[in-house]
C-alpha cells in the first residue's frame, strides 16, 4: 500500500511543543524528520488492519510559511513600534505617579494609587520584554527554516510546499496552508497516487477534504497532540473522529518522544 505523507509543519510543531511541557528547559525537544517518518511508518504498521499489508513511503510534503528577510525587518519595525508605543504608556503612568506624590491625599488612597500604577508598569514592561524577544525568536526561527529546508532540499522523496508568512503588530502567522493541502489531498486521491494519506497535524478545515478523500477509497490517518474536552490542550479536535486511524502523540512515552526529536541546541 502506497503511504504519502501531508505534513502541517506548524501544526506537528505546535503538538512538539505541548509535549515539550513534559521536559525542563534544557531538554527541550524539536523534531527530527529522519527519525519521526520511519517511527509514525512503524506505528502503521503495528495498526491490526495493516499488519499482513506491505507499506511503501513513496512521498513526503512539507507544508510551511515562509520566511524572508522583507519579512524579518518588518517584524523588527513592528516590534519597535509597539515598544515606543509602551515606553510611552510608562512614562504616561511614571508622570502621574510623581504629579501623586505631590497632592495632599490620604497614605491609604496614596498606597493603593502606587500599587496599582506600578502593576499598570510592570504589566507595559513585560510585554516589551515580549517584543524584544519576539525580534530574536523570528530570526532563530529564520535560520532555522533555512538550514532545514537546504537539508530537506537533496531528499528527493520530500517536497516543500510554501506560502508567504505575514505579519501583524510583530506576530508571524501562515495563511493558505491548508488549503495546499487539501488540493493536494484531492487531487492526488483522484489520480490514484496514494492509498494511505498521513496527515502529521491539521485543521479543522480538513473535514470534507477527508471525507472526500474517504469516498474516494483512500485512508486516512492522523497523527497529532489530542487531550479529550481541553481544546488548547491540543492541535486537533474535530478531525478525530473523521479519520480511519489517529496516532495521539499525547500518548507517545517519554522515551519514544527522545527516539524521535532532538534537544534544542540554544537550550543547552
């Protein structure tokens, strides 16, 4: 039975992420596509349905944003512009309290006016602290795309398919992607390319997109981070019960999670 696998970067990442909660910061993990392809192929097979089946990968999509440096200087203008916003908020809130300190007001009115001023503050200074290191975090994440996708690039068994990321107010998001997928979930099932669709990740906009697939004599299978009744305890809800088959990382052992990924260099 022929495998291709549709991976929703952002998403199997945002399922890393949940698991990367189990771990202390210097053991935190990221994914390793050499060694979670062949691992998510074994879980397959380990399935009752497939054990008598021989499966063959013949492809993996990788479904991502893009990054670029338009992007990135964006990002940092953006960024700058929300920390002048906040300094002067700061300075708004630095001024009444000296214009406080001046007035002849009760020590308790005074107390409460301070405290609630300098809550006021640190709550402005902590979102700076936001900011700045959101300019850091997009360039990590820059860089690293680069250095996977020059990786990935000699691998003639994956294939990259990207969308510009945009930005808005300094926060990076991905627009377009599932439907990328969904085209080629589709189309591919018409075309007969495919017998098994792994789906690593996905949205909920997927579900007529499966059912089609489904109609078509296709099987899909799911794989992503799932915590029954906790929606922001996962990356996939309404396609549960959609799928022919769901692998919940949520249910990965700590050691199969370190089988599969590797620890996160900058937090060494």
């Amino acid at each position: 039975m022929r495998v291709i696998i549709f991976n929703d970067k952002q998403n199997f990442d945002g399922s890393l992420n949940l698991l990367n909660k189990r771990f202390e910061k210097k053991q935190k993990r990221f994914w390793n596509y050499e060694k979670y392809i062949p691992f998510l192929i074994d879980k397959i097979k380990s399935f009752d349905r497939f054990k008598k089946s021989e499966l063959q990968l013949t492809k993996t999509f990788f479904y991502s944003g893009r990054y670029n440096s338009n992007l990135i200087s964006k990002v940092k203008w953006n960024c700058h512009q929300q920390i002048a916003e906040l300094n002067s908020l700061i300075k708004k809130e630095q001024d009444l309290l000296n214009y406080i300190s001046q007035q002849k007001i009760s020590h308790e009115v005074r107390k409460r006016t301070n405290k609630h001023v300098e809550n006021i503050k640190n709550i402005f200074e902590k979102r700076k602290e936001f900011y700045l290191s959101n300019i850091e975090k997009q360039k990590r994440n820059f860089e690293g795309q680069k250095e996977l996708f020059e990786k990935i690039k000699g691998n003639p068994f994956i294939e990259i398919k990207t969308t510009p990321l945009k930005q808005r107010n300094g926060d990076v998001y991905q627009k377009g992607v599932d439907v990328m997928i969904a085209t080629d979930l589709v189309n591919l099932a018409h075309t007969d390319t495919y017998d098994i669709a792994l789906i690593l990740g996905g949205d909920t906009d997927l579900i007529e997109c499966i059912k089609l697939i489904k109609s078509l004599g296709k099987i899909a299978i799911m794989a992503a981070f799932y915590t029954p009744g906790e929606p922001l305890l996962s990356t996939i809800s309404d396609l549960v019960p959609i799928a022919d088959h769901f692998i919940n990382l949520n249910e990965l052992s700590n050691k199969e999670i370190l089988a599969i990924s590797d620890i996160l260099i900058k937090d060494k």
